[in-house]
C-alpha cells in the first residue's frame, strides 16, 4: 500500500487519517489543559496569599512580583477560554471522537479525511493566536471567557486577538462537526443501524449538531463585537457610554445585551458539548467493565437526544439577573427545571447499570464510577442556580464557579482521562502502568473535591467571583481560610497529574504489550480492530450482528457486536 | 491515501445522499444560524431606536435591484451548469459556469461601487448602528461570493480535469458547490429588501 | 429522485422548469421593488417584504436546490434547524427597550 512509502510529515503531521489527527488533537489538548492548570495555579496562589510575591516567576510576570488586578482579570478569562475551547472541547470531541466513531461504526476513515485534517491546523492556528495574545501591548484578553461588552469592546488589550482565534476555532469546530455526523449517518458497518451503536457514537453526534448549530450565533457575535472594536460601530455600545468621567466616542445605539444573549445562545449548548462526550465515554468504560448490558439503552439514547434539544431553549438562565421580566424568567426556569429531568436519567441508567453487575476495578472504571457521584453534585448545584428566587442570591458567587466546575472537572476530565487509560491499548498496543493508574486517581479524586467543594460554602456566604483578593469584603475575609485549603489542594492536584502525564508518554514504549487486540473482552466494533489499528482500520469489512452490549452477567458469556457466531 | 471511502459518487442506499450532498445541507444549515443571529441583531437594533432611517432614503435601490438580478441569474446558471453535466455536455457546462463567474463579478463590482460611494461620503460603521450592520451583514454576504468565486472558478478551471476519469463524483461536486451558491442568492433575497426596502 | 438517477428527457424537463421559476423571481423582485414605493405603515411593510422575499426563497430553494424532491436525512437536518432559526429571531423581543416594555417583558 501506498501508505507505507509516505514521508514522515505526510503520515503523522499533515496525515488525512482519523486516528494520527484523533491523537494529534488529544497531545495538543494535553498540553493546553495543562497550561490552563498552570494559569489557575497563579490564580489560586493569590487568592491564598493576597498580595504576595509569587514565587520563582513573579519578578518576570509584574513589577513588583505580586499580582496585579489586571494580571489577575487576564488570568481568568484566559484559563476559562484555553481550558473549554482549546482543552475539553478539542480533547472530547476532536480526539475521542475523531479516534473512535470511524472504529465504532465500522468505516475505514471519517467522510471527509483532507477536510479533517483541515479542521485540526485550524484549530492548531486558533490556539497559536491564543497564545501570541498573552504578548500583546496591553496584555490578553481579560474581560472574561464571556466577554462582556461594554468592557470587552472599550478595553485596551488583546481582545481582538482573542476573537480573531474565537473565529478560527469555531471553523475548526463547523468543519469537525459536519465529518462526524456525516461518518455516523453514511458509513456505518453492515448490521450497524441506528438502534446498534455505542452511546459514544450517540453521544458524538448529538454534540455535533449542538456544534453545528449553535456555533454560528457567536461567530456572528463575535464577528460585530470586531466591528465594534476595530470600525468604530455601536452594536454593543449603548447611547451615551460614560469611561471615566468621559463620554465614550460612539455612535451608540447598541445593546449589551444583544451580545449576551448571542453569546449564551451558543455557550450553554457549549457545556452539553463538554459533557456528553463524557457520558458517552462512561457507557462504554462502565458496560466494559460491569460486564453488563447497559439499563435502558432506548431511553438513554432519547434522554440524550431531548437533552441535546433542550440545550438550546435554556440560554437565558445565565441571564436571571439581567433585568429581565417575570414572563421571560419563569420560561427559562421552567425549560431549565424540565433539562434536569433527562440529565437525572443518563446518571440513574448508569447508576442502575452498575446494579448486580461483576465490577472490575481496573483504573478506567475508578474514573468512570467517580465520574457519576461528581457529575450527580455538579448537577444538583445547578438547580438552585436555574431557580430565580435562589439565583438571585447565588449568582456571580463562588456557588457558580464550584457548580460548573464539578461537571467539567471531576465530570468530564475524570472521564476522559478513564477513557485515555481505557483505549490506550487500542491506539498503542500496550497498557498504561496500573499503579500510577491508581495513584493518579486517589491522589486526584481526593484533592479535586477540596479544591471545589469550600465553593458551594463560599458562594452561600456571598463571596463573589472573578475577585483577586476576597479580603476586601468582610464576608470574604471570613471565609479566607477556605482560601488556603483550596489552593493548597490545588497544587496536589497539579502534582497528582505527573504520573499521569509520565504514564501517557513512557507506556507507549514500555508499557506491557497486549496479548491479543481485545484486553478489555468488550463488545463494541472498535474492538475488532487490530491494536493499533491498520491505516484503513479493518482490512476485511466488519459486519455487526447484534446490540452493542451484549454481555451476559448470569452466565459471563461476552458476544461483541462484530462475531457472528452464537456460541 | 489509500482508504476507499464510499458513497463519495453514489448515494448511500439508506439516507439516499451521498456524503457530500449530506455534508453540504449541514454546512448550510450552520449558515442559516450564522445570517439568522445577524438578522436578531438588525432588528435588536432596530427595536431599540427611534431614528433608524428608511433603507431606500439613503441606499443606492437601482443599484441593488441590478445585483438582485445579476444573482438571482446566476442561481439559474449554476443550475443550468449542473444539468448540462447531466445531459454529459462538458461545453455547456463550462459555458454556463463562466457566465456564473461573471455574474459574480459583476455582483462585487455593482458592491465596490456603492461602498465607495459610501466611503466618499465619510459613512463608515462608525456613523450609525444602521450603517454598522448594513455593512457587516452585506460585508459577511459579500465575503461569502468570494468564497463561492473561488470555488466555482477552482471546478471551472483544473477541477474539471476529474470529469474525464469520475463524471458522477464530478457532477455530485457541482451539485454541492451549487446548493451553496444559491444559499448565497437566498440570503440576499432576504437583505434586499429588509436593508433597502424598508 | 432529487438529482441522482434522471433520464435525459427528466433533466430536459427540469431545466424548462429553471426558466419558468427565473421568470417568477424577476416578477416578484419588481413587485417587491415596487410595493416599497408606496409607503405603507411600517408593519405592513415588513409583513408583505416578508412574504414576497419568503416566496422567491422557497422558488430558489425548492426547484434549484431540488429540495421538492429530497430525501429526510435533509428534510430532518433543515426542520430542526428551522425550530432553532425561531428561537434566534425572538431574541430581540427578550431585551427591555422601552417601546416594548410591557410586549414579552413584563
């Protein structure tokens, strides 16, 4: 095959092949989750110790080594964007989704191979322009990963780089978006129809719709908040705008609130697509290693599906506080309550799954089964969030912040990273070292929740957030102490993460190699597939013969979906 | 590379589409979100004033009815180019791509000039939110005809090469590039009249 | 149908079709050129711009992009996007101007 005279940099770094671009995706990733950790690390140094230099680096970063409140605003909204748009998205959907919804629908490539390939450098580029922003004059962008105008568009710093990567990435995100749906929908295997696939492939492609669809608002927000930076216009610029004690230079007409609404309209759909690769994930770890078919594999497919719908009539409850009327509100807390209700069923059917099943605690399981109770609090504290009377006190708190970051921190990264120690063996051909494994996880799982648990506490006292030092305020001078156990924890998280990150890249070459290309005994059509897989993934078709789970707790009998035979 | 991907030039026995005609109506469909929240914005913005002139006070309306039918037109031609690859007639095909092309041009060229009118006067985004999104909004539409431009010209010139060895994939691609282009056309049938005529 | 397997008097048959819906759209554009010169109360206005400019849209959509005779993949994919299309247009009468205080906002 032509394949194996290609030269280096057409086979792994200009590569059209789903599996090269699904990892290329997953190592930069890696490494923008990484520096995300990196900028919350400065953040959490400050707020345990307002005021203090930072150490080894702070001299580089300002004057006087401290922290200085725009150093801080920057921070935040840096860490927000790099580690949803350039980390969890790019991680779920661009590498676990590119790697294995070809494999687990039975087709060779995803549809569009060049155009796959395209939509990673385009990602790649965005991510560079990200980065080159922290050198701007004025430092990056630091109007939150929100990006609120008025303040967004009059603030004299890189801003406009950031929307010009926000511009690139969502390309990148449209193009991928359309390659999974079409993979999924034309080229799966023979045998393989709707009703057969793995919930990871449901999963998939219902965030690529929630993609395609809900993308396209904030690209146009995006393209007239540049309008209004670099031309001069209004659209978010109200009439008569006063910027210390001066009446701002604008045309003005324009509403902030046009860019909120623009801008939720995509960013709540956006956390579905952070959590449902997650959840999908989680099926296949937990069906894998409970031995056990999934509980109620039709309602979770329709659990997911209303979700994905629902994801896109709830946007305005980040706006409760906007001052907005009793109609409006009470349409969007209803719509809010009703998303509740197909979350719930995702986690029981999980839960129930695990129900007089043969657990096997192998690392991959202890991230997918800690996923469910985190996920379970991450959820339930945004109840009191999505209610008006309750949001009116929690709003903009510390509440907020350990609510969305118990569903993507202890949710979805704990989930992927079970699937990276999951499918290792299957894009390597070894395994990753069991007792790190176990280390990574304990270490993990303990720090992660002193790290976000003191939120909900804090929140409640009303200590606000996006603050660089809580003292000011007597009520965040009280809960100060809760301060220092969090970052404390925090840095052990950090350092928690090494021998996972020594884990990933030594195994590849000393891992133990797996004796046949299925260590898991699992079911789904990847399985089938040699570990690594070959260039065109299955050198004789495969053909599916029954539903994705069919493992027998009574009798331990194993049928995948792709072996013909009964017995 | 070496994969064989199917039902590249025949349809999917299933769906009934090839991959890349389904591929196309999703792109579209992300598009018609992308027009849909600049149309939200122009009539935010129009809610929220009490001094938003009237399109056809201060717009060029000859000017811009001559691009409706220049682009309206070449919806015909495009089409006409895919049918004339139906009936295996390369000639035609070419002939009515090239009158698409130039009705294209002449699309841009009829937008240089009113811009520039516009310029002339000291009208920028900057002098007023009607402004701002008239030229945003035809600015995105306009960016949009260069993209279909470059595609069209790319199947029109050495692209056509692939009607010699796979005439079904070939004609499925002018298809596509097709379907876009009058996605183009239709969103200008929604701006011309609610930038200029009302 | 849509645009696979046509016989050569089917394509025939279309490409008549392309020039007739030509003929229509330049037809409605000058109606919809020459309403605007009447002047009407603004809501009249929007609303009769509205159905000449849907109308000619569904002519382009229907005969030229063959969706008469498409398949549901994409009838599927364009219904649920034309739901979302709806949410998007009614965020302008979420926001709190004055003059429609009172209208969604209360």
């Amino acid at each position: 095959m032509a394949h194996h005279e290609m030269p280096f940099w057409k086979k792994y770094i200009f590569s059209t092949d789903h599996k090269v671009i699904g990892l290329q995706y997953g190592i930069t990733a890696t490494f923008f989750l990484l520096f995300g950790f990196f900028l919350m690390i400065l953040m959490r140094w400050q707020l345990a110790y307002p005021g203090a230099e930072i150490p080894l680096i702070g001299k580089a970063l300002t004057e006087t080594g401290a922290m200085t409140p725009e150093l801080y605003n920057a921070l935040g909204a840096m860490h927000g964007t790099i580690m949803i748009f350039l980390g969890v998205v790019p991680m779920g959907v661009g590498a676990f989704g590119n790697y294995l919804v070809p494999l687990q629908v039975g087709a060779c490539d995803m549809a569009f191979p060049k155009l796959n390939m395209m939509s990673y450098w385009v990602y790649f580029v965005g991510g560079v322009i990200m980065m080159a922003s922290f050198l701007m004059p004025g430092g990056a962008a630091a109007s939150g990963w929100t990006s609120y105008p008025p303040l967004s568009v009059i603030s004299n710093n890189a801003q406009t780089v950031w929307l010009i990567s926000m511009v690139f990435l969502i390309t990148s995100s449209l193009l991928g978006s359309v390659n999974t749906i079409v993979t999924a929908i034309q080229l799966k295997a023979k045998g393989q129809n709707f009703m057969r696939w793995p919930i990871h492939v449901w999963a998939q492609v219902t965030t690529a719709f929630l993609l395609l669809l809900a993308f396209p608002p904030l690209e146009a927000a995006a393209v007239l908040q540049l309008a209004d930076r670099v031309f001069g216009s209004s659209f978010f610029l109200p009439s008569g705008l006063v910027v210390s004690g001066e009446k701002w230079a604008a045309a003005g007409g324009g509403n902030p609130l046009l860019w909120q609404h623009l801008f939720w309209f995509l960013a709540h759909p956006e956390v579905y697509v952070l959590i449902l690769p997650a959840v999908g994930v989680v099926c296949e770890i937990v069906t894998a290693n409970a031995r056990k078919p999934l509980y109620g594999y039709k309602t979770m497919v329709y659990s997911i599906l209303f979700l994905g719908f629902m994801s896109f009539i709830v946007w305005a409850h980040h706006m409760f506080m906007t001052g907005m009327g009793v109609t409006l509100s009470s349409f969007f807390q209803a719509t809010t309550m009703i998303i509740s209700i197909p979350s719930v069923i995702i986690l029981t059917t999980i839960l129930l799954t695990l129900w007089g099943a043969s657990i096997r605690f192998s690392v991959p399981m202890l991230f997918a089964t800690a996923f469910l109770p985190m996920f379970a609090i991450g959820g339930l504290t945004g109840l009191p969030l999505g209610l008006t009377a309750s949001d009116i006190h929690l709003h903009d708190t510390y509440y907020v912040i350990g609510h969305f970051h118990y569903v993507v921190a202890p949710g979805t990264l704990f989930a992927l990273m079970g699937g990276v120690y999951y499918w290792y063996p299957k894009f390597s051909g070894r395994k990753m070292n069991e007792t790190l494994g176990k280390i990574h996880f304990w270490t993990s799982f303990v720090a992660i929740n002193f790290v976000f648990m003191p939120m909900f506490f804090m929140g409640s006292k009303g200590v606000s957030r996006r603050m660089y030092d809580q003292t000011v305020y007597t009520h965040g001078a009280a809960t100060q102490s809760w301060n220092v156990v969090m970052s404390t924890a925090a840095f052990v998280l950090l350092f928690a993460q090494i021998p996972f990150i020594y884990n990933m890249f030594t195994a590849w070459k000393t891992g133990k190699k797996v004796e046949n290309d299925n260590p898991w005994d699992a079911t789904t059509l990847e399985w089938a597939a040699s570990s690594p897989p070959p260039h065109e993934n299955f050198p004789t078709p495969v053909e599916v013969y029954r539903d994705p789970y069919s493992y027998s707790p009574t009798t331990g009998k194993v049928l995948p979906q792709f072996a013909p035979q009964e017995g | 590379m070496a994969v064989h991907i199917p039902y590249i030039d025949k349809p999917n026995p299933v769906t009934g589409v090839t991959n890349a005609k389904l591929g196309i109506w999703l792109f579209l469909a992300s598009e018609v979100m992308l027009f849909g929240a600049l149309f939200s914005a122009l009539i935010t913005l129009r809610l929220g004033v009490n001094d938003w002139p009237h399109g056809y006070e201060v717009l060029n309306v000859p000017l811009a009815t001559l691009n409706t039918v220049v682009l309206i037109f070449s919806s015909v031609t495009v089409v006409m180019a895919w049918a004339a690859l139906k009936m295996n007639n390369l000639k035609q095909f070419k002939t009515y791509m090239s009158l698409t092309l130039l009705m294209s041009f002449i699309f841009l060229i009829v937008k240089a000039i009113e811009y520039g009118s516009k310029f002339s006067h000291g009208i920028s985004p900057a002098t007023s939110n009607f402004y701002a999104i008239y030229f945003v909004i035809t600015g995105l539409h306009g960016l949009h005809i260069i993209g279909g431009i470059i595609v069209n010209a790319y199947l029109l010139g050495p692209g056509s090469k692939m009607w010699s060895v796979e005439p079904e994939r070939f004609t499925g691609r002018i298809e596509c590039a097709g379907l876009y282009w009058h996605f183009v056309d239709l969103v200008w049938i929604f701006l011309f009249p609610i930038l200029y005529l009302l | 149908m849509a645009s696979e397997h046509m016989t050569l008097e089917e394509v025939k048959k279309h490409t008549r079709t392309y020039w007739v819906i030509f003929g229509a759209l330049l037809v409605l554009t000058a109606v919809t050129v020459a309403i605007s010169y009447v002047h009407l109360p603004f809501f009249w206005a929007v609303v009769l711009a509205l159905v000449v400019a849907s109308t000619k849209a569904s002519l382009v959509a229907l005969y030229f992009m063959h969706l008469i005779s498409e398949k549901t993949a994409i009838y599927l994919t364009l219904g649920l996007t034309a739901v979302l299309f709806v949410f998007l247009i009614v965020i302008p009468w979420m926001i709190p101007w004055a003059e429609v205080r009172g209208w969604f906002v209360s």
